[in-house]
C-alpha cells in the first residue's frame, strides 16, 4: 500500500482501462481498530502490510457500486461491514450497520450523504477534519482538479450539485481522496470552491 499525506493513511488501487483513471480503497489506522473504505482485492503484498498495521475493524462502504472486494476481506478479517442506511433495501451484500449522515460517528470521523449521485444516499467522509474521503460523485480525471461524476450518470443534477456545495462548505480540508481518480494532498478547500463555480456556469 502507498503511504499518503498522514503517516495513519495508505492507499491501494486498481487501474480502469475504460476510463483511463485508478481506482482507490484507503486505510486510516487507528489505535482503537483500523479503518477501511471501499475495499479493492489486495496483492499478495498489500495483504501482508494491511495485516502488518493492525487489526481491521470496520469496512465502510459509499455506494452499493463500491462494494468491491468487501466481502471477501470482512471474512478474512472479521471486521464488521458498514453501508449506506439509504440503500439498504437493496444493498447488494450484509452489513452490520447502516449509515446515516452524523457528526463523530467514531472519534475523529464525520460521515455525510449526498443526493442526486447514481445511487442514493450516497456517502462521503471527513477523517480527523481535514481529510475527505468521496466515493462516486466528487472525482479527479486530471491531476489538481476536481470533476463531478457525468451529468448522464445522475439521478438528478440539481441536487448532485447541492451535495457538491455541502460538501465545499466544510472548512478546513486540505485533502481530498476521492473513490476514482487523482487524489490531491493539498488546498482541497480551495478546490472544492473552484469545482461549485464550475458546476455553476
């Protein structure tokens, strides 16, 4: 796994041909059990340092179209599987919790929902303040900007556009690691204001 802008968080990822971006799934090690978000299958090597870091408490699934390798790693692992409380009537796999915007959900992680993306109630997350982890909607095609999720895959643009602009209201991000694309370490509130004026043209 790569090591990122905290020493406590690492990314792994998978390349998509179709789209010419990776794909992410990141840890936040924690003391009190380790996070993961959206799991991709591992490499032999990135099984053995995510084993290295720690027990693995909990999965914490986006969207029903993160689920990915969830399952197989719960499993493997016994961590618990949580998911998105608005898609739980048809949320592909089990989880041991759903989901619902909150602040502090666990020490030092916020969890908000967006609406309007592809699937409902989608989620997005704010590790110790200055993190935020998104899933489908918010994404980086290009190194240094961010993008929204096609206006063709929405379920509806106006309200996808008002979850981006919750989300940019959210002071102090530096950092902004988004589920497909280029993850950015640095000026991520200023960003995320340039993406709603974009959005807003």
């Amino acid at each position: 796994m790569k090591s990122l802008h905290k020493n406590n968080l690492y990314c792994w990822s998978q390349f998509d041909e179709d789209r010419n971006i990776d794909f992410h799934s990141y840890l936040w090690v924690r003391e009190t059990g380790n996070i993961v978000f959206d799991p991709l299958p591992l490499s032999d090597h990135d099984k053995k340092h995510l084993g290295s870091l720690g027990e693995l408490s909990q999965i914490i699934i986006s969207n029903s179209d993160h689920v990915r390798h969830a399952e197989e790693l719960a499993a493997e692992t016994g961590a618990q599987i949580w998911g998105p409380a608005a898609e739980q009537a048809s949320f592909p796999i089990r989880c041991s919790r759903w989901l619902d915007e909150c602040k502090g959900l666990i020490e030092g992680l916020d969890v908000y929902c967006l609406a309007g993306s592809k699937t409902d109630g989608e989620l997005a997350f704010v590790v110790e303040e200055e993190t935020l982890i998104t899933g489908d909607l918010i994404r980086a095609h290009s190194g240094g900007k961010l993008c929204m999720l096609p206006e063709a895959k929405l379920q509806d643009l106006d309200e996808a556009i008002a979850s981006v602009k919750k989300l940019a209201d959210i002071k102090g991000i530096t950092a902004i690691l988004p589920g497909d694309g280029w993850p950015i370490f640095r000026n991520g509130e200023t960003l995320m204001s340039e993406l709603v004026v974009a959005l807003c043209e």
